[in-house]
C-alpha cells in the first residue's frame, strides 16, 4: 500500500514536471518522455509485484513441504504470516507452528492458554479452567463481531491506532511452553477501520475462535474422563 502511495506521487511530479518543461521550453517532447517514463515504471513495478508474488508463494509450499514432513501430520488449515506458519491437523489433532528452520508440532490438549494482544496488551485470552484456575474468556466483547474483533474495536483504553496485533499460545511443554503468531506488523501506526487492520483482525478472530474451540473440547473430553 505504502508503495502504491510513493509511485502514485512520483507519478503526479513527473507529470508536473515535464508540463512545467513543455512550457518553459514551449516544447511537447519533455510530456512525451515524461509519459514513456511513467510507462516504463507501471511495467517494471508489475513485474516487481510478480516476482515477489512468486516468491511468497515458493516460500510457502517450502513451509508446507516442513510440515508434511512430520509423520502423521497433514494441514487441514493453516495462516502464513512473513515466513511463519500456523497450522491445524483436525484428523490427527495436533497444532503446528514455526519457520523454515523450526516447526514444532504439539497435541490438540497440550494447548493451556490462548491470548490476543494488541501492541503488546492483552484484549482477550481463554485458557483451560483445570490448568489456570478457572480463568474464561476475557476482554471486552461486542455482540456479534466475534470474540477477537469485538475486543479490538470494543478497547477504549487503547489507541486509536495499531501497529502490531499477535497471538500468544501457551502449550504443555518444557522445551517451548510459550509461541507467538503475528497477524499484523506495521512500520507505521494504523487506524483501525484500515484494510490491513481489518483484515488481519478478520484472521485473527478466526484463529482465536478454533483455538478456543479445541480448549473448549478439551475441557469437556477432560470432563468425561
């Protein structure tokens, strides 16, 4: 988006200025080139946008390939975010997350403790009650929005604005008791009513929603044994 924006102004001065040069030079040739130019830039700019297109995507049937890797898990469903992945097998249930270098794959009921932060506070979280004495979930919710969503456009104490929004999950492990799944990282504060901001909290509640999903079953599984 940022770089749309910066080409579009580029675009605007280089047509003011080859206006500018056909009339200090009562001359069309400046508009001419200034026009070739603009052409030049749309297509190298495509081209730009193909190749890293490309890229995303060999990077993502890399990850993919890691996890098919490990015996007895398949992705039913899965969220790529700059090179990490989250990933749900429901026939096997088992939750995978990590990097081309890193992925670790863990039982649906080592799963303890969801929560969602925005810019490093917590809007709402839902834990399993055995583990964490009772804790539900929390955060301030709007009816009908969905249980991340409605903490994010519900949050009065927090900024107008948003930069960073993740998930934390806590799972039943020594080795790596606590993981983190970024759904937005911005340079630059966002509002929220923005596309990326939208987007990413539409994710987002959707991940928070199946996550909460399996502690709930869990819960209940525990419950019967």
């Amino acid at each position: 988006m940022l770089k749309h924006g910066l080409l579009l102004l580029a675009s605007i001065l280089i047509i003011i200025l080859g206006i500018v040069l056909a009339i200090v030079y009562k001359e069309w040739t400046p508009i001419f080139i200034s026009l070739i130019g603009l052409i030049s830039g749309g297509v190298s700019l495509a081209r730009i946008e193909d190749i890293e297109t490309s890229r995303k995507k060999e990077a993502l049937d890399r990850l993919l390939g890691k996890l098919n890797e490990f015996d007895g898990f398949t992705p039913t469903i899965y969220f790529e975010y700059i090179g990490k992945i989250l990933s749900i097998d429901e026939n096997s249930s088992k939750i995978a997350i990590g990097d081309i270098n890193s992925i670790n794959v863990y039982n649906f009921n080592d799963l303890l403790h969801v929560e969602v932060q925005q810019d490093e506070e917590t809007i709402t979280k839902t834990s399993r009650s055995s583990q964490l004495g009772g804790m539900a979930v929390g955060g301030v919710l709007a009816g009908g929005l969905g249980l991340a969503i409605g903490a994010v456009t519900a949050n009065k104490s927090s900024s107008a604005t948003i930069k960073k929004m993740t998930i934390n999950l806590r799972f039943d492990s020594l080795r790596t008791p606590l993981e983190t799944m970024v759904f937005l990282n911005s340079s630059v504060p966002l509002t929220k009513d923005s596309n990326e901001v939208i987007e990413a909290v539409k994710r987002l509640d959707h991940w928070f929603n199946l996550l909460h999903v399996i502690i709930s079953r869990n819960e209940k599984q525990n419950a019967i044994n």
